[in-house]
C-alpha cells in the first residue's frame, strides 16, 4: 500500500501519490470488516483504490495482505470532516459509502447524533462528489432495519418502510437524497440494502455480528446471551457474496438502483448456534434474556432483483460460509486456548483450526463422538402456496412466501418473552 498519513486539509490528513492507471474509486470505511474485503478485491480487478477510514482503525487481514500494493492508496480521517472528504473523492470515478458512525441497537440513545454524524455527513459527501464529477455512489444501506416488521416474506424492495430504529430511518433517509440527488445533479446511485453479512476477518469481540460474537464466544467457553427465545430469523450472507454484489453494483447497467442483498433464505438464532456446534464439535453455552423491544422477529430478503439485473446470486450456504470463517481463525487471535485436559474431548475441533482448506473442514470431527450425536439440524415449515399466507410460529403470526424457509434449532426454552436481533 502506499499508505500515506500525512496532515493536510484544515482537519488533518492527508492523501498519498495516486496509484496506477485506470479507474480510481473511494471506499468510505476501507478498513472495516466489508471494506478490507472490498478494497482487495477491487485492487485485484485493477482499479486504484483509496480507502478512506478513521485515525487509528486497525486494518483487517484482507487488507494488511495487499502489502505494498501501489493501487491502493490510505487516507487516515474523519467522515465528518468536510475538508478531509472533499481530498478523497477528488478525482474518484465512483465512491463506495459504507460508513455508519452508529448501530441499530444504540441509535434510537442519541438521535441526533445519528442524523448529525450520519445524514448530514452525507449529504455534504453527494455535494462534494457531484463537485467532484463521480460517476456512481453505491451505498450500503440495511435490508435489516428499513422495512421494520415485514407484512410479506421474503421481502422485496418494493415493501412498504418502517424502521423501528434511528439507524433504519437514516439509512432511508440518505436513500432518499440519493435520489434527489439524481433527480437534481445527475448524480447516478446504487443502492444495496444488505441482510446480515458474516465472514472472515469479521470481528469475533465486537458489539454487532451474532454470527461472528456467538462463534468468539463458543471459541472462549463464554455464556452465549441471547435475546428473547432465539427464535427470531435473519438473512445472513457471507462476505465473499456482498463483495461480488458490491463490486457488480459499480459498473453495472441497471434499470433499478436500489438491491435487496442477502442470501434469500432465513435462520434463527438457535439454528446459527446449532450451526456452530456443528462445526465446532462442542455444545454451547446458552443463556436466553428478555425480549427487546425494537427486534423484529423475521427478517428474510428476495433477493431475485440482483439476480436478474445485476446477475449476482450467493455462492456459499451459511453453513459451508461457517466453516471457512472457523477454518480461517487462529486460536491465539481469537483468544481461546485448548486446554490440555479438554484437548481429547476437543480433538476435532483442535485439528480442524489447522485446516486451512475448508473442504477438510470435516475431517476435524472425526473421532469426536459428542460432534457426531450433534448434528446440525435444520428445522423449519415450508408453506405449499404460492401466495402469501399467515403461519402461526410459537404463537406469533408471521405472513409468509411460500418458498421461504425457517431454519430453527432445537434449543429453545419452554416459555419466551420474544426474540432476540441478528
């Protein structure tokens, strides 16, 4: 990388020599958990990259491998700095938005903070890149919080919005810009309203991901808290799918602009620690707490516009996306260790961290008779019309599509004060 961190701007960076040839575009958030995915995969298809993050993010191990990669150019600042923005979009063909100063379960504590931070901060950067001359913004929005609670599964882009959350409501809100923006400047937008991406370099002690917590949690033999019965459904894709939608998204030529982005079918939270058992080979510690309010209790995208107008479709199950994000962890980063006295009960699990294959994956559990009697068990209803229907689910009306599918695990206590949020 050419990373340089130099002051420049009346906030206090500055920008490195431009790199290669060819197409430039900026990622907002270039050192997140999509954004090092994204930043090399871009690099890789040639285009010169400016990743743009705040002072102090630790890059993610995508991006720390690209080395010395002169397409790819580091710019340390604040995306509330208007001068520090209007550095890294010049010049930019396109401008990836991923950044969000706040979380779904936090917002709603500090509204304005959210709207000051987030929306306002956008809109300067649609001014400063129509300013600019950028061809397309892609913006990552939340297929997970816009719609609120859904009236038809899986839910399509054209369901009504509803977030029950400030983030929801802001994320809606910039799409809206988005469009007057278009409208007003000719400034040309795609918009991906993503489900619940999991994967590699993922995070394992952060405050947002259940699949990338619950799996750091198991890997330390820590209590698994979950909110409600566990019950509650998402959509989760692995990485490597939201980076190709999102690479696609940059030059493709759509009618629509705005893309449910998910894997299509749903799992509730018991069945994503069932998931991890199984590839683990060791039970979970589960602790199920009070409901909260704000979680919606299913949440399962139609994805068939992407598939038809940006011909993306996702490549890996959760379970197999499971195994290779397990398979990429060392012990000694995660921050669990294998006990002598539990190495023989664990020796599946042990070995298995050594594969780097995922395809070996299931060698690991060889031998390891408590992994063999667990299996991963994918329980669910399919309904048989093809027209929306009320199904009754632990007495909870859901109306759902015919093909969709509830993965609910077996662990679920008796009586439950409702679910918990992917």
């Amino acid at each position: 990388m050419s990373g340089l961190f130099m002051a420049w701007g009346n906030c206090g960076f500055g920008m490195g020599t431009s790199a290669n040839s060819g197409k430039t575009c900026l990622v907002l958030g270039g050192r997140g958990f999509i954004g090092s995915h994204l930043v090399t995969a871009l690099a890789a298809a040639g285009w010169r990259v400016r990743s743009f993050d705040r002072p102090g993010t630790s890059a993610l191990a995508p991006f720390a491998a690209l080395g010395l990669d002169p397409r790819v150019e580091v710019l340390d600042g604040d995306f509330t700095c208007q001068d520090q923005v209007a550095r890294a979009v010049e010049g930019c063909d396109v401008c990836f938005h991923l950044v969000s100063t706040t979380l779904p379960k936090s917002s709603n504590d500090n509204p304005a903070f959210d709207v000051e931070s987030n929306l306002v901060s956008s809109i300067r950067l649609l001014q400063l890149a129509k300013a600019a001359g950028v061809r397309r913004v892609v913006f990552l929005s939340s297929g997970g919080t816009v719609y609120g609670t859904p009236r038809l599964l899986p839910i399509p882009e054209t369901h009504a919005t509803e977030p029950q959350c400030s983030y929801g409501i802001v994320k809606l809100a910039i799409e809206k810009y988005l469009e007057l923006f278009r409208k007003l400047h000719g400034l040309d937008y795609v918009v991906l309203r993503l489900s619940n991406p999991f994967g590699e370099g993922q995070r394992l002690q952060a405050s947002q991901g259940a699949v990338a917590v619950f799996l750091g949690k198991a890997l330390r033999g820590e209590t698994i808290e979950i909110w409600g019965d566990g019950t509650v459904v998402r959509d989760y894709v692995h990485i490597s799918d939201v980076v190709e939608a999102i690479t696609r998204a940059a030059t493709a030529d759509v009618q629509s602009r705005i893309f449910n982005i998910g894997s299509g079918e749903g799992i509730a939270l018991n069945g994503v620690l069932d998931g991890i058992e199984h590839v683990l080979g060791q039970k979970t510690r589960r602790v199920y707490l009070e409901a909260r309010s704000f979680d919606v209790p299913v949440n399962i995208l139609d994805i068939g516009r992407a598939q038809r107008e940006l011909g993306w479709s996702p490549q890996l199950n959760f379970l197999e996306g499971l195994k290779r994000f397990a398979a990429s962890l060392d012990v000694n980063v995660c921050g669990c260790r294998v006990d002598a006295d539990r190495s023989a009960h664990r020796a599946g699990f042990s070995a298995g961290l050594s594969h780097r294959n995922p395809e070996e994956w299931s060698k690991g559990t060889e031998g390891n008779p408590e992994a063999a009697a667990h299996p991963f068990e994918l329980r669910g209803r399919i309904t048989a019309s093809s027209r929306p229907l009320a199904a009754r689910h632990e007495g909870r009306i859901w109306s759902v599509h015919s093909w969709v599918r509830f993965l609910i695990g077996p662990h679920r206590p008796r009586s439950s004060n409702g679910p918990e949020s992917g």
